[in-house]
C-alpha cells in the first residue's frame, strides 16, 4: 500500500463527512441557498489566489525540472480552468463572478490558507504535497460520487460544476500529485511522514469546515455583534 493509500484510509472518516455535508448534498438535487453559494465563491477566489501562491513556494522547492513544469501547469489550471465551476454558481444565483471578487477570508478559509502556507514555508516540498492534496482529491471524489449517483444531465442547476470535478483531468491532477506525494515519502525520516500525515488530516478537517463555512456564512465576529 502506498503512502496516499494510507493517508486515504485513515482519513476515510473526513472524506465521508465531505460528501454527507449539507452543501456538497444540496449541490446533488440542485438545492444549495443562494446565500451559502456566494458566500463560497467569495471565499474560494481568494482561497485559490493563495492555493496558486503555494504552488509557486513549491517551485522554489522543486530540484527536478518536471516538477517545476508541473506545479507551473497547475498555476495555470487555477487561473484559466477552475474559474468555470465558479462561474456555473454566479450564473445560478444571478451575481457577476466580479461581483464577488476581493472579499476578506472568513475565520476558517483564513486558518485554512494559513495552515497551507505554514507546511509550504516550514517543511519539505512533501509536506507542502500534503497540505495540498486535500483540496483536489476531495473535489474529485466529490465530482466523481456525485456524476456516479445524480446522473446529471445538461439541464442540472450544477451540470458544469459536477462534470467539472469529475472530468479526467482534474483525476491526472490529483494522481500526479499523489505520485509526487509518495516519491516523498520514500525517502522521508518518520518523523517527516509523521508531519505529512498531520499536515494532510488538517487540510482534510479544513476542507469539511470549508464548506460548513459557506453553508453558514461564517464572518469574523464585530463588537457590535457581541452581546456578553
């Protein structure tokens, strides 16, 4: 079994809890608060301005120059390809995508960018692998269970947004990241896996959380708010 096999496994719990949240369900029958979307997309483009931010410390990372052509790819799947799902939201709820550009990160979506950008900075490139994997593994399983049991077809409020996710692509993605993962791991201390597997089970924890954030619409507590 290989050290992404592993990590799938016992984190199975947190995925399984991924897909049962209200959110991602609401996105199967067509069925999500307008609010929670845009509250989503404001918090998901700056997630991925950050999420590309950390592709570029792992360049600086990188020894091999095919892994600095892969992480450049992935750079540029952020900023070309995965505008489409979020765009397939704005259109749903009637908001222009610019609309919800430039917004503050909520508590969670802030802490989950930062808990990225701590293992990036501070640890391996593996490490940094970890803390990433997460987020497109998740969404593939996410797209791949929900195209399997939705069976959606073009009219689906979500059509684009579930075969997005579920497309080959962003399955090569997520295996090659894996690859590199587990080339990683072969050479790493346990100690150093042991801090891949915290790193990966926290990004896994703020994927779920991510979401219960947007379902929420989690803000930053203000004075005026706070009756003690």
């Amino acid at each position: 079994m290989t050290f992404t096999e592993q990590l799938r496994r016992k984190n199975d719990d947190l995925f399984n809890m991924i897909y049962d949240h209200p959110f991602v369900q609401g996105i199967k029958t067509g069925d999500v608060p307008e609010e929670a979307i845009a509250h989503y997309i404001k918090a998901d483009y700056e997630y991925l301005n950050a999420f590309m931010h950390i592709y570029g410390i792992a360049i600086s990372k990188s020894t091999q120059r095919e892994d600095v052509a892969f992480f450049n790819e992935q750079i540029q799947f952020v900023l070309n390809s995965e505008v489409h799902p979020h765009h397939n939201f704005c259109d749903h709820i009637g908001v222009g995508y610019e609309e919800l550009q430039g917004y503050a990160l909520p508590p969670t979506a802030d802490h989950y960018v930062k808990h990225m950008m701590y293992h990036a900075q501070m640890g391996s490139l593996g490490e940094a692998l970890a803390a990433l994997l997460p987020c497109p593994w998740t969404y593939l399983e996410i797209g791949d269970n929900l195209k399997q049991e939705a069976q959606p077809g073009p009219d689906h409020p979500f059509y684009d947004w579930i075969t997005f996710y579920a497309d080959p692509e962003v399955a090569d993605i997520t295996l090659q990241l894996r690859n590199r993962l587990d080339a990683a791991a072969e050479g790493a201390s346990e100690y150093q896996k042991k801090r891949m597997e915290t790193a990966f089970r926290k990004s896994c924890q703020l994927e779920w959380s991510f979401w219960n954030m947007a379902y929420t619409c989690e803000e930053w507590p203000e004075n005026k708010e706070v009756n003690l």
